[in-house]
C-alpha cells in the first residue's frame, strides 16, 4: 500500500498530523497505531482514568517499566503510557498546562530555531477552544477543546486556600500571564454537545471528526517495527499485525510520532542510532545517531496522603463505591458531577526559594488517595498531594532490551542521578507538607500514610522509598544542530531524507509543567512545517 505520508503512532502528536496533513485532499494519510480506536467508556468517562493507570491489568497502557534506579533504592519504576488513538492524552488527567514562555526561548538557545515562545505561542492557541472565549493568551474556536472542571469538590478549594495561607497566591489561569499561584486546573474535555463531559482526548479533538476523510487512512492494532531506508532516504514503514507483515510505502515521508519511548525504539530498530546499542542488539547501524535514545528527562514525583473523616471525596469503601455509581449515574444523564472530575483538581506552581527566578515546583491535588500509581490500593476515602520538581538536572536514557519490536524498549531515567535535584524536591516536600497540614484541610485531614519525622533524612528516605514519575517524559530525540541532536529544527532526522519525528521526544529541555499541551503545539507547527507553511 503506498501513501504521501505514512505516520507511525496514534498518540497525541500522530492524531494532530493525521488530522491536519489530510485536510488536504491532493494527498494521502496513513496512521498506525498499536493499540485501539480510543472510543471506550474507559476513555471516555474523566473518572475511569483511575481503571486504566495502575496497568492492572493492562487496558489502553503500554505499562512500562523502567531499568533500577539507584537514586530511588534501586527500586524499578513504572511508566503507564497511553495505547489506544490518543496516546496518554487518553488516560491522562486532562490538565491543560502549557509551560512557561521561557521553557520555549530555552529552547531556542540550546539550538531549536523558530521554537521560541513567540513562534510557539500561535499554534498553542490554534488548537485550544477555550470555554471561557478568546483573549490575548487563548482561543475559543480550536478543535482542543478546554474549559474549566464542572463541578470541583469542595477539599479542593480548601486546598487552594490552604495554599494562600501559605504565601501562594491564587491564580485562575496558569496559562496567563503568570504561572505562580494556585488554582484549579483547566481539563481538556468536552463542554457541550452530544460529547457533554467526556474527555477530549487528541483522537476525539482531531481524529475521530476526520475519519471518514477518503484521503485518510487509520489503521488501529498494528505494531510500528521499522522504518524502511534505500541510500539514505526513509522509503516506508514496516508493521506487523499477529504474524503477518506488511510494508507502507511512503512516497513523501515517514513521520514517526511514538512518543518519548516508542520514537527511540523504532528509530534503533530501523539501524538508526548509537552504532554500539544497535551491533550489541545484532542491527546492523545505517544511520550513526549518537543522541537517539539520550536526553531523557522526567518529572520526579512525590505524593502525600491521607485517610479522610469526612465522606466528600473519592474512596474505595463499600459507601465511597456506591457514590461512584451515583456520580457515574448523573454523568451519564448530564455529562457533569463528580464523574467528569480529572481527580487531580487543584494545583500551583510555586518556587524552592526566594532566588529562584520563576517557578520550579508543581503541585497536584488529587480527590483521593494515590499510592504507587493506584498499584496499591486503599479501601478508605482519603485524598492526596503530589509535588515534582519542574526543570530536573538528572538524565537518562532509552535503549534496546531486545532486536524484537515486540519487546518494551530500556527505560533508565536516571531520577536523582543530579545531586541539584534532591534539595530542590525536598523544598518542594516541606511546602507541601505544610500546605496539607493546614487548618483549611483539618475537617477532612486523617491519618497520613507514610508519617516521618519530618527531618531532612526523612524526608530524603521517604522520596528514596516512594518517589517515582508523574508521567512527562521527553527529550530523547532532541532536535538541536549539535552532534548529539537526533532532528533539525524542522523536525527531519539529521542524517535521513524524508524522515521526521514529531513528538514530546524532540523537546531539548522538560518543560515546566504537564507535557500534553506542548506535545500537541509541537504537533500543529510540524504539520505546517511538513505542508511547506511559512512559520
């Protein structure tokens, strides 16, 4: 089968190019995607994201694990990661963050021309269709659609009050003009209309509305093994569906788009690569790319929680299920309640100290209780806070386990391997600590999970014992002009003809704040970028 562009990944960026590179009927689409169409309930319902993190078992979730981590007791930690059309947009927490205009310029100078923040901010607001209308920093009319949460419960306001009583001032928009505060999170979900309440993952924003587009092609529970090369020029993709093979032909280019772990893994099964990782897996190199599979870069997160005495939040109990089924009730009726919660409703971004030029740690309050990913259950009501460190120094990487595409890829984020991130996440611990024991949180503040002693060395231990990702990875196709740059500023794998990567693992420097926003920004510019479209 021959195509113009053939898209290796459904995930956040593949939606967004298969949707805008098809609005051109002159051409032909192919989109691949290893998992499902990403129209389930599961998907769908904002609180059933609670049913497919935890991986157990394994529904919309590639389920990752990663390499031991010596900065984290040698403890092996595990990365849920979106496997259906939507990518992780499809089980993440909705949250609608963009950054920091300065993440952008930073990228910029480490080498990413025409990435700035002036260059970035216009497609950031061409997929945003905000609720609350246009203005100078949002857009009311794209296909994202965002909007405030419905119907917040009310522990999440007395956690943003807790925070103001500790120097964090409230902050309705974390995409204004300032991100310090704290506040509600905007969610990524649908408004109104016959969709009323449900999550606007990318596939529903971009790709579920073009499917029937005869120019485009998607192909759902295939397996993305390699990309075909003939003198130096990507020809087609290789997918497998079962035992059978095919291979796509390309007539324009290969786009692949699998994520910060998936685009590595593909890129080295096709020969393309640290020439060493590649012989030591029997591949033979065709491209030497040293930086394919470096720059991994993560937020470290770790979470506080606490039983509740009061009933008015999410719990596991016998009464705290039944409330569920009521909330999942009315959503289905209305598409609001506490079932189009994103759970984790409340947050702030607030600096480790005064010398800090702009904020360096996040907080997510979560309406329950979060323990290893929800691998650890708990049958109380309870609630949470988790805080990560916005601009990690740590790296890590993304190698081959196995020449086998069907195997996961090595996953070593090297959480800690920076002696400058430790103090930094325990500024952020004691923070937290004090904003949780507050008087706003007292009617509900139970039992905390985890006490300690509250010292430096305990608090060191218990990040060391507990601490893991809250799901951001980027960087390990970094686009740059240096020798260890994986893509040019266009995107185009240094070294290939007609072969780009266009995803979260382009990004040179972690982002400060949740990645999905930016993941599909970068998406929008690349299809202009792809189309030819001055920028």
């Amino acid at each position: 089968m021959e195509f113009d562009y053939v898209i290796a990944g459904g995930g956040s960026a593949g939606c967004v190019l298969a949707a805008r590179l098809s609005e051109d009927p002159g051409v032909s689409v192919c989109l691949v995607e290893a998992g499902g169409t990403g129209r389930d309930f599961l998907i769908r319902a904002p609180a059933m994201v609670a049913s497919m993190v935890s991986g157990r078992p394994r529904i919309n979730n590639w389920a990752f694990r990663t390499v031991p981590q010596a900065g984290l007791n040698g403890r092996r930690g595990y990365h849920p990661r979106g496997k259906a059309l939507g990518g992780s947009s499809a089980i993440n927490a909705m949250l609608y963050v963009r950054g920091q205009p300065a993440d952008y310029d930073g990228w910029a100078d480490l080498g990413a021309d025409g990435w700035d923040w002036a260059s970035c901010l216009p497609y950031f607001l061409r997929a945003e269709g905000n609720a609350r209308g246009a203005s100078g920093l949002h857009h009311a009319d794209g296909p994202l659609k965002v909007r405030d949460q419905s119907r917040p419960f009310e522990i999440s306001r007395a956690f943003i009050d807790a925070c103001e009583a500790q120097q964090i001032p409230n902050n309705p928009d974390f995409n204004g003009h300032r991100q310090d505060g704290a506040g509600f999170y905007q969610v990524t979900q649908f408004q109104d209309g016959p969709h009323k309440g449900e999550r606007c993952s990318a596939a529903a924003a971009y790709l579920h509305p073009a499917m029937n587009r005869p120019n485009l092609t998607v192909m759902t529970k295939r397996l993305a093994e390699r990309v075909e090369l003939s003198d130096g020029r990507a020809t087609g993709l290789t997918i497998r569906q079962g035992g059978r093979r095919q291979t796509l032909t390309a007539r324009r280019e290969v786009i692949v788009a699998a994520g910060a772990f998936g685009s590595p893994q593909i890129l080295m099964l096709s020969g393309i690569g640290p020439a060493d990782e590649l012989r030591a897996q029997g591949i033979a190199p065709q491209v030497e790319l040293p930086g394919v599979g470096q720059n991994l870069q993560d937020h470290l997160d770790y979470i506080l929680s606490y039983t509740s005495k009061r009933p008015d939040v999410v719990g596991l109990g016998p009464a705290g299920l039944l409330r569920l089924v009521r909330a999942g009730l009315e959503w289905r009726k209305t598409g609001e309640g506490h079932f189009a919660s994103p759970m984790a409703e409340g947050g702030a971004f607030f600096r480790s100290n005064p010398d800090v030029d702009r904020p360096d740690l996040q907080l997510h309050f979560v309406v329950g209780i979060v323990d290893d990913h929800l691998r650890k259950l708990h049958f109380k009501d309870g609630f949470s806070c988790h805080v990560c460190a916005l601009r990690p120094n740590s790296r890590g990487s993304v190698g081959l386990q196995s020449a086998h595409p069907a195997q996961p890829p090595r996953i070593d984020p090297g959480f800690l391997s920076d002696p400058r991130d430790l103090p930094v996440l325990i500024a952020g611990a004691r923070a937290m600590q004090a904003v949780m024991e507050g008087p706003e949180l007292a009617p509900w503040r139970g039992r905390q999970l985890y006490p300690h002693d509250g010292s430096d060395a305990a608090l060191e231990a218990d990040i060391r014992s507990r601490a893991d990702t809250i799901y951001h990875p980027v960087g390990t196709c970094r686009m740059g002009r240096d020798d260890m740059a994986v893509t040019d500023p266009l995107l185009n794998v240094h070294g290939v003809t007609g072969l780009r990567v266009v995803d979260a693992s382009v990004m040179p420097r972690l982002i400060s704040g949740n990645t999905n926003a930016p993941t599909i920004m970068i998406a929008e510019r690349a299809a202009d970028l792809i189309k030819g479209v001055s920028t």
